[in-house]
C-alpha cells in the first residue's frame, strides 16, 4: 500500500508524454500541449535546473497518501482516493470524500454522481482526461458520514499540495462541505455558489454535489449557470450537450 497501486501510480504518469499539436484540436487541447513543450523546452535549455515534472510530483503525493495514517481512517478504508486526471489541468473539481465504489476502485467520482459529473463535462466540450477530479478527504468515511474537522484538517494539505503543483486556473468545489474545507468558513452552498473567488492563485467557484443533483433534479439548471461561467473563464467552445 506504501508505494501506491500500479491503476493509481498511471493516473498521473500516462498523460506526460508529448503529443502532437492538430488543427482540429480544442483550443483548450492546444493551449495544454503548447505548455507542455514550452515547458520541455525550458528544461532543455537550463542544464541545472532540477524540476519534478507535475505528473511526478503528484505521483509522489499519492505514494504519501497510500501509506497515511494522520487520522483513524486508515483502519477502515480499503483503498485510498488520491485523485486523478491531467496534471496539468486547469480545471479541478473538488468533491467532499469518496463513496463505496471509489473506496473498492481507488478513483474519485466513479459512481452514479461520477457519471454525472461527466456529462456536466461534457456539457461544457470537456471530458475528465482534460481536467483533474479529487476530494478532500482521501480515504471514506464510514457509511459516507461527513467528515470530521480533524479528518479535514489531517488531509487537506494533500489537496492544497496538489493544487499548487498543478497551478490551475479554474477550482470548483462541488458541495457545501468541499468549499467549506476550501475556503475556511461554513455556508450553505446557494449562498456560495455562482460566483468565482480568488484562491491560491486560482478562481474558485461553488457549486452543487453531484449526488445531490441526483435527489434533486430541478438543480441541475442551477449547475448549468454555474459551468457555464465556468466555460466562459476558460475559454472553452458551447457543445449545446447539457448534464
């Protein structure tokens, strides 16, 4: 468990290789590879500069988590949750803590709320290749229960060691319990969503859990706003899908 499953160690190590640039790429697509080369480009030409490769860095991140044991979760998990999706990304969503499915898979969003998630994705011409996906705890809690401040406060650094390592330029925090851990302070989530704050050098947007979508249908136009602010931030084309 120290050094990670070989599914989880992929997560942040497939993506690294240099792709090729094709005019019928996104300009979200492009834009990432241009950075990856510009990016290779400068390691080549600085000959004792030593930097870890973000896919590397988040890897070695996920080796810590694997083998944590800051809080009494440890005992009941049956795999941790790193997190996964692009290192370079620059979009991140946060979601509160993984499920019994992520908990048995080791990735994060993988059920019925991480099928949603997808379409909401999709909705705004991503898929989750392009963006990064992780809670705020990594390890499950009990029969889902909401996570205790100490829990928070014992693996929250892994997330904010993430995001610094991933600079991106979008975080969404999906629920009031993420953007809470987030942002420090405890409202419910239709008075913090809707609007972008600046956040370690990123804007963070809050909005609807995934899973509670899922109760509440009649939300998902609310969601729809919200991403839609979320596409227009990063530039991104209207597929005309919806979640």
């Amino acid at each position: 468990m120290a050094s990670g499953t070989p599914q989880q160690k992929r997560l942040f190590t497939d993506q690294e290789r240099p792709s090729s640039l094709s005019g019928s790429d996104s300009p979200f697509a492009l834009r990432r590879q241009l950075n990856e080369r510009l990016d290779l480009h400068r390691l080549q030409g600085a000959r004792h500069l030593h930097v870890s490769p973000p896919g590397k860095a988040l890897a070695k991140i996920a080796a810590e988590v694997a083998a944590c044991k800051r809080c009494v979760l440890w005992k009941t998990r049956t795999q941790v949750v790193p997190g996964q999706g692009n290192p370079r990304a620059e979009l991140v969503f946060v979601g509160e803590a993984p499920g019994a499915e992520e908990d048995k898979q080791g990735l994060a969003f993988v059920g019925r709320a991480g099928r949603l998630l997808t379409r909401i994705l999709n909705a705004i011409s991503l898929d989750r290749d392009d963006v990064f996906i992780g809670n705020v705890l990594k390890c499950r809690p009990p029969a889902n229960r909401s996570p205790l401040p100490d829990e928070t406060a014992s693996c929250l650094p892994y997330l904010l060691a993430q995001l610094d390592i991933m600079k991106p330029r979008v975080i969404c925090a999906l629920g009031a319990v993420a953007a809470s851990a987030l942002l420090g302070e405890s409202q419910p989530i239709g008075r913090m969503r809707g609007s972008f704050i600046p956040y370690r050098g990123a804007k963070l947007i809050a909005t609807y859990h995934p899973a509670y979508l899922l109760r509440n249908p009649p939300e998902k136009r609310k969601v729809w706003e919200d991403m839609q602010k979320v596409r227009d931030e990063l530039g991104l084309e209207e597929s005309g899908r919806k979640g």
